[in-house]
C-alpha cells in the first residue's frame, strides 16, 4: 500500500498523500518554507479520526485526490515567515487547523465555523514530518503547548474545538440525563465535556462492545451495546418515561439521526452532530418535534471562541482526554494504523514521524 518517491530537491521530507481512495503513498517532497505570516510545523504527533477514514475509504468531497493527508496534530515551529513576531523556532505548539477570513458575511456575524473560505484553506498533511501554517490559522488558532502537555494530549484541539462548538448553545444542568448515540473520539469527547460540565447521568450507546468499553474509561455512568430501539426502551425506563434531556448523535448515519428524537424528553435538545453524506435525506415527525417543543441543534466545524475553550480544557490537568490515544505507529505504519482504527481496536491512534 505504502510506497517510496525520491524528488531532486537538497531538502526533502516526509509526507503521506491520499492519491485516491484506498491508496497511500509515503513521498519525498520538498520541505515547505512560510510565506508572510506563515509558520511551518514540525509534527511530533499527528491523530487518526473518522475524517480520515472516511477519506482514505471512500475519498471526499471537499478534498479531492491526490491530496496530503492528516489535520490533526502538535508540533515545533520549525521556522516562521516575514511578519512573525509571536511565535519563533523551537517553540512548542497545538493548533486547529483552519482559521476564518474575518471578512466576509458569516465572520462579520461571529459564525466564524461558517466562513466561506475556511474549509479550503484547510491544513492538510499531518501525516508527515512538516507542514506549512497559513496566516490566517496562525492569528486565530495556533496556541502554546504548555511543558507539562504531552503533543498526544495536545493534538486533540481541533476536535475537541468541534465539541466544544456544538455545546456552546445547548443549556445543560447537573440533574440532566445525557444520551450519546455512538461510541467513537467525537462520543467519548462528549462525555468527557459533559462530565466536566457537571452531568452526571451520562449514557453512551454503540454498536461495538470494544468501543463501548471505552466509554467507561472516560467516564459514562451506563453503556449500552446494542440496537437503538433497546437502549431506547432503557433510557425510557430509566426517565420514568420522559426521556432524555439531551441527545447527541455522533455517528453520522441517517437512521440513527431519525431516531435520535425517540430519545429526547418532551423540551429536550437534540444535537444532530455527525455529519451524514451528501444527498440524503432524514424524516422527522413532525407532531413529536412541534407539540413536544423538540429542539434540532446541528453544529459544524469551531469557531475561535470554541477553540479557545477546548484549549483551556486540555491545559486542564484533570480533564482526561489522552485516555483517547490507545496506540502510536511510527510514520510509516500509517497503513497499519488507519486498519486498527477501522477495525475498532482503538480510539485514536497517534502518528509519530
């Protein structure tokens, strides 16, 4: 799967390139160099995530092959461009890896997730040993990784930054009753967030007895492996039949988002968070969303504000989140890794060139 390419450069590096769905090609590329503003990374570790997967299985719209490949890692500033004055070489760094135009109609709203331009310049190619930071992702989103921090612990930014986001607007109370829907890293960092929240009453229900395990580690008061009209029954049960007070799908599947309001208490919130392919569509019942005062959250990407509060979290030396790393692979074994995470033997899995 993996294969090796030699370029005529002095300098070359180490990068994985996704050139089409299913295939993986370890090159030698030429090392970047930052422009004004820009500062180039040196990775230290680099994540798997369900993003990824889906790419590397089936490719992605927004991203097409050939294409660099990995978005979310900690590193060194390896050297900084014209302009530059906070950061310098050798410091230690965490970041998420967009940042907003603040300029055009969703910034100037404060819907910075929304930015017409943030997908595209996107930061693309953890798996490797160098990537180059745009401008705009280094004034808005680059932080200092404190000594204490691991780079593992510290690669988690940028999606804790979409949990954090999509929290942002969902009240919660202690005496909540809390329902996950699925059991993969985008889950547990719910549970994890919840829990550091105040919520006690933290439920999760996967498919996947492995996953599902997991979730206790990171602190779900219940698990459930199983069908969904089961755990439903149970969450019922459980609520003297009101439901939850908060769901939360994480598997980006159409069922499950149409079954996620079955969950919910009368008043309750439902956060429609995985994203589900393009083209399809969900049916609700609309008696149950009007009569029972349903409310559909459905959150994309982070904002800088979100980011800011995932940051602080992490810096937080009781808030758990490397339990979600149960494996490293050198650079090479990418292959290796995304196939563990496939088969569901692991949360994440940590890169390190």
């Amino acid at each position: 799967m993996t294969s090796w390419s030699r370029t005529d450069t002095a300098t070359a590096v180490r990068a994985h390139i996704l050139q089409a769905p299913g295939c993986i090609e370890l090159l030698e590329l030429p090392e970047p160099q930052p422009g004004p503003g820009e500062i180039v990374v040196r990775i230290r570790a680099a994540l798997t995530c369900g993003t990824d997967l889906k790419m590397f299985l089936r490719g992605h719209p927004k991203f097409p092959t050939p294409t660099p490949f990995g978005h979310e890692f900690s590193g060194v500033v390896a050297a900084v461009g014209a302009g530059v004055a906070r950061w310098h070489e050798g410091d230690e760094v965490m970041l998420a890896p967009t940042g907003p135009c603040l300029s055009c109609y969703y910034c100037m709203r404060q819907q910075e997730n929304l930015c017409e331009t943030v997908i595209e310049t996107m930061v693309l190619g953890a798996y490797g040993d160098y990537v180059k930071v745009p401008a705009r992702t280094v004034r808005a989103n680059v932080y200092r990784k404190p000594k204490y921090l691991s780079f593992d612990k510290a690669a988690l930014l940028e999606p804790l930054s979409c949990v954090t986001h999509g929290l942002e607007e969902v009240p919660v109370r202690p005496d909540d009753t809390a329902v996950i829907l699925g059991a993969g890293a985008i889950a547990l960092l719910h549970v994890l967030v919840l829990r550091q929240r105040g919520l006690s009453n933290v439920w999760v229900v996967g498919r996947s007895p492995e996953r599902v395990r997991f979730a206790t580690l990171v602190g779900a008061s219940r698990v459930l492996a199983g069908d969904l009209p089961s755990a439903r029954r149970a969450v019922l049960e459980a609520t003297k039949g009101r439901g939850a007070d908060l769901v939360i799908e994480c598997t980006g599947q159409v069922e499950v988002w149409e079954q996620a309001p079955g969950f919910a208490r009368r008043g309750g919130t439902v956060v429609l968070f995985g994203g589900c392919a393009a083209g399809t569509v969900a049916r609700f019942e609309t008696h149950r969303l009007h009569y029972d005062q349903l409310r559909l959250h459905s959150p994309f990407h982070f904002t800088p504000r979100a980011v800011r509060q995932a940051y602080e979290l992490l810096c937080d030396p009781s808030f758990p989140a490397e339990r979600l790393v149960t494996g490293r692979f050198p650079l090479s074994a990418l292959p290796e890794a995304l196939e563990a995470h496939h088969r569901g033997q692991g949360i994440k899995f940590a890169i390190e060139p």
